[in-house]
C-alpha cells in the first residue's frame, strides 16, 4: 500500500493493517508499551541513576561544559561532536552534568522501546498488543544497544531511538498531516545532533516519505544539520581520513558465526572490549536466527511488503551492505579509497553503526511475525497463541541476557577528582593567553580513579580554554592517523617550550595515573601553577595567543547553529500553540445558565 495514510479508525477493517503505512494510527490501549518502555530503560540504566558519573569511552559528561570553540566546531579538528557539545554546554548551563546524563540515557532506551512498539500497525481491533511488545524488545534490549552503550557513543544511541519517530513522521508529512512538518523537526533532531545521526536519519526519512514530500524532508534534515555541514567544510583539519581505520573499525566476528552473523543480530562491533560476555556464547547465533525467522514470517504476505514496508526493507539491506562492507573483499577495498580521498567518508569507516538501519525491519517483522504466527497456532490449539507471543518476547532478553543493571554492572558512576575543578578555576581566573596542551600524548585515558576503564580525554569538556590534544587512535595496536593538523605541529614541540609559546600554547596540562608516553622533561621544568594528586598545571611563559576562526568562519557556523536552533524551538512553540488553539475551539461557546 503505497497511498496517503489513513488515520481514522472507522476505516481500520477495510484496510490491511499489518502494512507498515498504518503504523501511524492512533492505539486503543497505549499504555502496556509506555509501561514496557519505561521498565527497560529502568532496568538498564539504573546504576547510572545514582550519584556520579558513567565515564566509558566516548561517554565523557562533566559538571559544567563551556560553549566554546571546541563545542561549535571552530576549533582546528573535524567537527566529530557537533552540535552535541553545544547541546550539552546549554543543558549543564541549567542542571548538574550528571542529572544530563542520567536523563539522556533514560530517555534514549525508553524512547527506542516505546517508538519501535508504536511503528508496529495495529490489528484489527484497533490494537498492536503483543507484537508492539516483541518489536520493543527486540529493537529496544538487542545488542546494538549493549555495543554501544560500552563503547559510549549515546549520540549514537540517541539517533537510533529517534529512527522510528522519524519513520513514523516520514509517514505522516506524505500524507500531508496536520502539524506533519514541526513532528518531523522534533523527531529529527535527537538524531542530527552528530554527522552520523543525520545520515541515519536521513534514510529513516526516506522510508517513510518515499518519493512523495522526500524533498521537504530532507530539507528539515539539512537544516538541522546545518552545524556541523557548515562547520565541517570550513574546518581548517583535511576532510580525508586514514584508509587504515577501515579494517581497524571493521565488524567483527563475536562467536563461532561470523561477523556477517553478528551484524545479523545487530551485533559485530569493532571494540572488543565493547562486547558483552553473552555475545560469545555459542547459542548467541541460533537466538538470532531464531529472531530472524519470525522476522521473515512477520513480512512474509505480500502486503506488509508494499508501500513503506518495502523501503523499510531497502532501507535495512543497506545498513546490511555498508556494515559488513569493511569485511568483505572488493567493498573493503573500495572504501578505503573513498575514504582516503574523500572528504566526509571516514563517517563510513565504523561499518556496524549502520545496523541501526537493519534493526528496524528487524523490530517491526518480529512484531509481525509474533503475531501472524500466535493467529496461525490459536487456530490450531486455542490459548496456545498467548505462548507463542511469550516465546518470541523472550528471544531478544536471551540473545542480550547482560544488557540489564547497566550491561552487567559496567556502568558504574565515579566522581570527578577534585583537582579537575581546581584547574579549571585557575584557567577561568588567568588573564594570560595561550591554549592547554594536554600530555601524556593520547586520545584517551585509564585513571585508577576510574578503575582503569578506557574514556576518552576529558580536558576539552572541563577547561574553560582551548585544548589541544593527541587524535590519534589506536586500535589493536594499529595507529589511526588522526585529523587535526596543529595538535600534530604542537606534539611534535612538547620538549621545547619557547616553541610551544610561539604555537600559541600557554599552558601544560599533566594528567596522573594514566598509561601513555612519558612527559618530556622540558615540561616538568616549566612554572607549576596547580600540583595536585591528580593533575599537574604548567605555566608556558611568554605565550602568543592561540589561533582563533575568522570573523566569516565564525558567523557563517553562528549563522548554522542558530538557524537549526530556531527551527527546533520553532517547531515546538507551532505544536504547542495549534494544539492550544484546536483545544480552545472545541470548548462550547454557550453560557452555562444556573438552574
């Protein structure tokens, strides 16, 4: 079915309701899948619900994030966490890091479980039952959430609970709904807050448009990017990125099946260490064949294949293609030319996060299949079909049993040493210019403090001045050339002062307690402002001030941000008002008159 939604419940025996185009009908019974949502997300995020902070990788939150020239995407590096950063320096503005931390994780997982439930079409009675409940489960408690919750990629995370909202709103704006347009800019901007999330949401957009209304959504999608498009073609760092991070971030096999088998469960991560035990169990691959066949049964008539249904299948065959395309010989060959020559492509090295497409089909076919199947068994032996809805809710909590209390416990909140606050302090207070160069060289850290786990450096997010710091990853032993030009060139001169100085370098942050190389001995002669147990502030004497954006760099990404903010306050304050109006005229306009 490929016409324009309908959305009126009087029609809902006259049209086939197991096609994914009625997945935008209102529910007659909504609040079992609020409830499950809300229960998941509870049940995976709790420990990060207590006091302190989850610092995991990527995942790196702190008190008070400042809207800096690293927060914009004007600083020399690619514009990797934009407008994240920004996002997050307006929401510590107004509350504590960790109660932003806490929510967005919360919110993420409920979100993901609850869309997934509702891009399920109701049946017959006007209710998706059970097989909201599977599809929540299996989008919602899967491995690709676990993966990267592990590896702390919650903007990510954030795109992949947005995706079926932006389906649903695709399907709403071809249809021409009232208030089509705001829905989608809301629903589309959890996601466009990283260059990877735009993209996602991109063909999220287009399986629900299709064809019809694709223009207009793209342009929404656009337009919420607009910040880090804008920031990326003017960013001084090179577009390109080192070939070499496409075999060190290429799927990988988890178990006895195969890296293609893990993408097939949503699985296959690169990091290792971002695995759960459970993914290496040598039943893992029946669970997700298992998950796969009542997939199959779920989209097996022919009608949930028309219409969005069957670019919901397009759309997951190719986050198929592109997250084993590092794996396979030809694509991998391929992509490592288009990465090394050009811009933008390195988006594509982290093959795996494009199962977020796959996963969607995935969710909604189980939905389906759960449900055709219980009809096909309670024809046969009344009361069975109950069973059979159990059994397949079951499946996804076997495939992740790991995934709950925090992926086992792995998310566990620290509190920040104090010295982090005493040099920021220091830093805010110094009128003296110069940027922080932060040794020992490297893109992350492993503080005792933290019990050893691997976070990425957290410098750029707590100091109040421009940072420099190593972007060279390395992966299994195998460097990864990172972007940043001048964080090469002032590396390079860490053993000689006067020439940080000139590069613009006022001050040399030393962080203890972390693996890395050693700190040259020039450094640990240089002034000491702050000499704590956990840190260490040299003063650079002498120092220039650090390179800044020019005045058209700095209004033409000013311009962006501003731009894609308006548009999401502008859609809300639309929403809000039409439904403040609407609310208005259905009050009766006749004088009550006492008795």
């Amino acid at each position: 079915m490929d016409s324009a939604v309908d959305t009126s419940a009087a029609d809902t025996s006259a049209v086939d309701t197991s096609a994914v185009d009625a997945a935008v009908r209102p529910d007659r019974s909504p609040w079992p899948a609020r409830a499950l949502a809300l229960a998941v997300a509870l049940l995976v995020t709790a420990p990060v619900l207590a006091p302190g902070y989850v610092l995991l990788a990527d995942m790196v939150f702190v008190p008070r994030q400042d809207l800096d020239l690293d927060a914009l995407g004007l600083s020399g590096a690619l514009p990797r966490a934009v407008p994240a950063d920004a996002a997050v320096a307006l929401a510590t503005a107004v509350l504590p890091g960790s109660l932003v931390q806490a929510a967005v994780l919360l919110l993420t997982v409920s979100a993901a479980v609850l869309g997934a439930a509702r891009l399920v079409p109701p049946g017959r009675d006007g209710r998706r039952g059970a097989a909201a409940g599977v599809a929540g489960l299996v989008y919602g408690w899967s491995p690709y959430l676990a993966e990267r919750l592990l590896i702390g990629h919650w903007t990510l995370l954030l795109a992949w609970a947005a995706l079926p909202w932006i389906v649903r709103a695709g399907l709403r704006l071809r249809a021409d709904s009232p208030r089509a347009l705001p829905w989608l800019v809301l629903a589309v901007a959890p996601a466009a807050l990283s260059p990877t999330g735009s993209l996602l949401a991109a063909g999220a957009l287009l399986a629900g448009t299709g064809r019809r209304r694709a223009v207009r959504g793209l342009a929404v999608v656009a337009l919420l990017s607009a910040p880090w498009i804008v920031a990326g073609l003017l960013a001084p760092a090179a577009g390109t990125s080192d070939p070499a991070g496409v075999a060190a971030f290429a799927a990988r096999a988890e178990n006895w099946a195969g890296a293609v088998a893990a993408v097939l469960g949503t699985g296959g991560i690169w990091n290792g260490a971002a695995v759960p035990d459970s993914r290496a169990s040598a039943l893992a691959p029946l669970v997700t064949v298992l998950l796969l066949a009542v997939a199959v049964a779920g989209w097996a008539p022919r009608a949930t294949r028309s219409g969005a249904g069957g670019r919901l299948l397009v759309l997951g065959a190719g986050g198929l293609l592109l997250a084993v395309a590092g794996v396979l010989p030809g694509t991998a060959q391929l992509l490592e030319a288009a990465v090394a020559g050009v811009p933008g492509t390195g988006l594509l090295r982290d093959g795996q996060k494009w199962a977020a497409w796959l996963a969607l089909p995935l969710a909604v076919g189980a939905g389906l299949g759960a449900r055709r199947l219980a009809a096909a068994v309670r024809g046969v032996l009344p009361g069975a079909g109950a069973a059979v809805a159990v059994l397949a809710a079951l499946l996804p909590l076997v495939a992740v049993p790991d995934l709950a209390w925090g992926v086992g416990g792995r998310l566990q909140p620290v509190a920040w040493p104090a010295d982090w606050q005493t040099v920021r302090t220091v830093l805010a207070r110094d009128p003296a210019p110069g940027d922080v160069l932060v040794l020992p060289a490297g893109a992350y850290r492993a503080f005792g403090w933290n019990d050893g786990r691997a976070q990425l450096d957290p410098a750029a997010r707590w100091l109040p001045r421009a940072v420099v710091a190593d972007d060279t990853l390395v992966v299994d032993g195998r460097a990864v050339r990172g972007e940043d030009d001048r964080a090469a060139q002032v590396l390079a001169a860490a053993g000689d002062p006067a020439r940080l100085a000139r590069l613009g370098v006022g001050w040399v942050l030393v962080e203890r307690g972390t693996p890395g190389p050693a700190v040259p001995a020039a450094v640990t002669g240089l002034p000491l402002v702050v000499d704590g147990a956990d840190l260490r502030l040299h003063r650079v004497p002498g120092a220039e001030s650090g390179p800044r954006p020019s005045a058209a760099r700095a209004a033409a990404v000013g311009v962006a941000h501003g731009a894609a903010a308006g548009a999401v306050v502008g859609a809300a304050l639309w929403i809000t008002l039409a439904a403040s109006t609407v609310a208005l005229r259905r009050r009766s306009s006749r004088k009550r008159v006492p008795a």
